[in-house]
C-alpha cells in the first residue's frame, strides 16, 4: 500500500493482499474474496480461457469449496468434483450433465428422495423428457424397464427413503449401461464409508452435504462427484446458473467430515441396537431396518456394505394414523422432530407430512408408506437414551391409536 494515499484510500486497502509469508497454516482458511489477482494480465487471461487453472472469480471456483469437494472425492473416487449450495443443486447439475434431449427418458428408483421425483417432473419433463419412476429393488421390474425404456439417464439411491429397501447398485448399474443410459447414484443415506458408486461403475455420485457429510445440522450444501468426461458441462452449468456454495459452508462441511469416520459408525451401530430393540418392544405395528430378520433385501446388506452396516435410519410403523404420530411427535423429549437426517442428535420425521408431502395418498401407499410411518435418523447419544425416548412417545401415542 503507498503511505501517500490519502486515509480514505488506505482505509479501503489496509491490510488486504499482504504477499503470502513462509508457512502455511495447519487448518486451510476461509477464503470469502468474490475474486482474486492473478500474477499478470497473461496469466488472468488463460485462467478465465480455461487453459490454466487458478481462481478469478468465486462463482468459477473458490479455494475453500474446492478443498471440499476435493476432499469428498477423494473419498468417494471420480476424477472431478465440485460442490453446489445444497444437494437439490448437485442432483439438478448430474442429470443435465448427462445433456438429455427432447425424446429422451430419465429413469429414477420408485422410492427416491421425494424431491428428486419432482425435481426430475417438475424441471425436466416440460423439456420433452420422459420421466418414468420404476422399482429397482426389484431387478426383473429394473431389467424390463431399462431394456423397454433406453434411458438416457437412471438415478437411484442405495438406500430407499423413508422404508430402506436396498437397490441393487452393481446390478442395476449394469443393466443401465447395457441399456445405453448413465448411472447417478444418491449416495447421501449410505456415505463412502458404506458405498462407493465409483467402484462398481457409476458415472456420477452426488450427495446432500447437508446430512451425514456435514453431521452437525449448521450447513447446507451439495457435492457432485463424475468422471472426467462430465468436467466441461459441470463446470460450464455451475458457471452459468451459479448455485454455488459459500465458503463459509464450505469450511463447516469440511470440518464436519473429519469425524465422518466417528460419527456415522456410531450411528449406525446405534440405529441396529434400536431396531432391534424397538421391535422386541412389539410397540409398533413394524420395523424397518436392513439387518432385521424380516428385511426383504438382508442378503444384499453383506455383499453391497462395508462392514456389513445397515445405515442410520430406522423407520417405525405407528399404531394408528395422523393422531397418534402427531402425539408420539409432541411428546418426544430427546429426540428433536425436525425434517433432516445426518445430525448428531437423533431426529424423527413424519414422511406424510413432510418428504413425501407432494405424493398422493396413492403414490405413497404403493412405496409402502402409511399415515403411521415416522422415520428416525439415528444420532450419536447414548442408545439407552433414545430408545427410552422413544418408547416413552409411543405409550402415550397408543391412547390416539
Ligand atoms: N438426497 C437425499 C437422499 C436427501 O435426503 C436430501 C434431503 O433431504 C437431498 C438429496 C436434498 O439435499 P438438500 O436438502 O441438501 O438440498
């Protein structure tokens, strides 16, 4: 800064652009500057042309949000990464990276996340996109859907959402490849510590953040994760619609995934406990939950999930409907009736109500989903804790059943 500048001036520049000194930090920085210096106008020049890397701008690229999504691809694997301002913007940003046309069909499970379905109605099928929702648990229904339809795309999670039926992933990768169409996997309800997509092939991954990525329920924000191939249309659509996300998420996120490795097993761990628990309570007209006796896809939990993990979430079929759960909500003590998954506290959710609000009656009924159905997202206390919690809730919601 020159002293000569007049105090106005110097207030302005103070202190910023000081040249960087030896030794870096341990913990890397928030970087909130919307843009940056390069060394010369030459080099400004083939960093905006594409011909070098290097920042200019926050909404191309940002150092903190690409620490992130460097850091969640080096757990998932995929050669490009970038992160988005919540997961909704992630699964939005793969399916047009796929560059779907007029004509086209986008195939996504039956049981996804209630907004994917009516992001995919809503946003693609008034381009000239077909939209055809198929049961992919079920790999004979998947086989004669994929060889009819030839999509264009397919998109499923692992995990169903709220009644944790398991999809087949490298099956169903397998036969959307045979049938010409690229695979997105939702990978938010399982984490790289119980699947990784890339493995069996997947072309892309995308995440919620927001959930077990971030565990803490202070950020929100979304990674996608793709082959080389994608890196051109990705970066070209961020650029455009800039659904970035801000570095101050960013960091939160980042650290949040430190103790991924402690949380999420925790969690897990927590959530068999339950099940089984919970079920032996004979409280609940069901339980769901992978590992339990009854589960439909048991098998598929051994081959398809390190470690043999079912996930965090547990899914409970109260007795009775809207009443009782309303009730069982009001008088949850520990756990917080809040509509995320992924925190460190556990959380309970009525999918009528909230996720698959914009389902008809109908729709739901055909996933399996009642006006009895509360999903717990099991958190880190102590199981003792919330398995009394959650008893407690259910004696009191038996009188409105
Ligand atoms: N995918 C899954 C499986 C989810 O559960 C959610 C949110 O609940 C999303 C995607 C959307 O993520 P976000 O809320 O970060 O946009």
């Amino acid at each position: 800064m020159d002293n000569r500048w007049e105090l106005d001036t110097r207030l302005v520049h103070a202190g910023e652009r000081i040249p960087p000194q030896a030794g870096y930090p341990t913990v890397h920085d928030i970087v909130v500057s919307n843009s940056f210096v390069p060394e010369s106008p030459e080099a400004a020049d083939a960093i905006l042309g594409g011909q070098r890397q290097g920042y200019t701008y926050s909404r191309h690229n940002n150092p903190t949000v690409d620490a992130l999504a460097e850091a969640v691809r080096q757990l998932e694997g995929g050669e490009f990464a970038t992160a988005y301002g919540s997961g909704m913007a992630a699964i939005h940003a793969a399916l047009w990276a796929t560059k779907p046309r007029p004509g086209d069909a986008i195939v996504v499970s039956r049981d996804l996340y209630g907004a994917s379905i009516n992001l995919v109605q809503e946003f693609f099928a008034p381009l000239g996109l077909r939209v055809v929702q198929a049961d992919l648990v079920d790999l004979d229904q998947a086989r004669r859907v994929l060889e009819t339809v030839r999509p264009k795309a397919v998109l499923f999670e692992i995990l169903s959402n709220p009644l944790l039926r398991v999809i087949d992933g490298p099956a169903i990768t397998e036969l959307a490849h045979a049938a010409g169409a690229e695979v997105i996997v939702d990978n938010t309800f399982t984490t790289p510590l119980l699947v990784r997509p890339f493995e069996f092939g997947a072309d892309m991954v995308v995440h919620s953040a927001t959930k077990y990525l971030s565990g803490h329920g202070d950020a929100m924000g979304g990674v996608l994760l793709a082959q080389g191939r994608y890196a051109e249309v990705i970066h070209r659509q961020q650029k455009l619609l800039g659904a970035v996300l801000g570095p101050f998420e960013a960091w939160l996120i980042h650290r949040g995934l430190k103790t991924l490795g402690l949380r999420f097993p925790r969690q897990c761990d927590n959530a068999a406990t339950l099940a089984v628990r919970l079920l032996e309570s004979g409280r609940f007209r069901r339980v769901h939950y992978p590992l339990l006796p009854d589960h439909p896809e048991r098998e598929r939990i051994a081959r398809l999930m390190a470690h043999g993990r079912g996930g965090a979430v547990v899914t409970l079929e109260l007795p009775g409907g809207r009443d009782a759960v309303f009730e069982f909500l009001r008088r949850l003590q520990l756990v917080v009736p809040a509509t995320t998954v992924g925190d460190v506290y556990t959380l309970a959710l009525y999918p009528v109500m909230a996720s698959h609000r914009s389902q008809t009656r109908e729709e739901r009924a055909a996933m399996g989903i009642t006006e009895g159905t509360v999903r717990i997202a099991v958190g880190i206390e102590a199981v003792e804790d919330i398995f009394a919690d959650l008893i407690a809730a259910a004696e009191a919601a038996a009188a409105h059943a």
